[in-house]
C-alpha cells in the first residue's frame, strides 16, 4: 500500500535522515555527500515516504557514482519548477535534489527508467544489483503527495533527481 499523509515539514529533517543512512555506504565506497546546510524550506506531504525517496535518490547516486566521485543534495523553493514536473496545483514549489558526477543517463533511457523493472546500463548494473523500482515507486509517492521526481542527466557527466512537493509555510497539519 502506497498511502501517503499531507502534513507540513521541515526539508532539512527528511535531508538529513536520508543522508545519515546513506552515508556509510558511500563513505565505504569513497563517495562524498554534500548535503545543504541551512535548509528552512518546508513542504506539504509525508515525511516518512519524502525520507524513503531521498534515501533511494542517495543510494543510487552512490550507486552509480565512481570511488573519488560526489553526491550533492540541494533543496529549496521556487514558483517556477522544472517545465517537465507535472504538478497540482498552485505554487510555491519546494525542491530536495540529488545531483552526482556518476554515469548518467542516456537520452533514450530518461522516461523510460521511471518504468517498472528498468535497469540502466545492463553491464553496470548487473555489477551493482537492483529491482529496477526504486524510480518507479518514488515517482508515484511524489505523485501522491500532489508532487513529482524529474530528471536531468548528461549521460557519461551524471545525473540530478529533483523532487519537487508544494511548499507549507507552518508546522500546522493540512
């Protein structure tokens, strides 16, 4: 079951979380992540799904990113989101990004990794395991909290996952 809540909270939680668990892992792999350092923007939706979506954002950045390489969290608001973000309703729009200097992401494979059972790279990946849901699941809870999970990629440079949620302005329930 994939229900989700609608409360307002605070981004740099669900940042810091996400990194905390992902961080042994790309330490182990020699992987450096800079998360955001005074993030006070705060968003509309469940923070337990926003932390399960940052945490396979970071896990496959690291994943996917070579020893000596970066993983960058951003985060912010904006009322002009990605033009590809299909969101509802109005803006203001706060964004968690995940960018890395990995493999990237062809052209071709862009929407179509976002599909069930889509794995990139056949050779790498078989290397590194993986359902090929991660993408999938975290693009729907997006889409359930009234958000989305888009994509930039420059294949052989990285990739940067944004996740945008509407913004909330209290610690009041919505």
């Amino acid at each position: 079951r994939m229900d989700v809540q609608h409360v307002s909270a605070r981004a740099s939680v669900a940042i810091s979380s996400a990194v905390g668990l992902v961080e042994p892992q790309a330490g182990a792999a020699g992987i450096i992540i800079d998360d955001p350092e005074g993030c006070t923007d705060r968003y509309v939706g469940d923070p337990d799904r926003v932390r399960q979506i940052l945490v396979n954002l970071l896990a496959n950045a690291v994943k996917f990113t070579e020893r000596g390489g970066r993983v960058t969290v951003t985060c912010g608001t904006t009322r002009d989101p990605d033009a590809e973000a299909r969101l509802s309703g109005e803006g203001p729009w706060v964004f968690m990004r995940v960018a890395d200097t990995g493999i990237g992401i062809t052209p071709e494979m862009r929407e179509s990794v976002f599909g069930a059972f889509v794995q990139t790279e056949q050779g790498l990946t078989r290397r590194r395991d993986g359902t090929g849901l991660g993408l999938t699941i975290s693009r729907e809870l997006a889409r359930r909290m009234g958000g989305d999970l888009t994509l930039q990629s420059v294949h052989g440079e990285g990739s940067c996952f944004t996740l945008w949620l509407g913004s909330a302005s209290t610690d009041e329930p919505v």
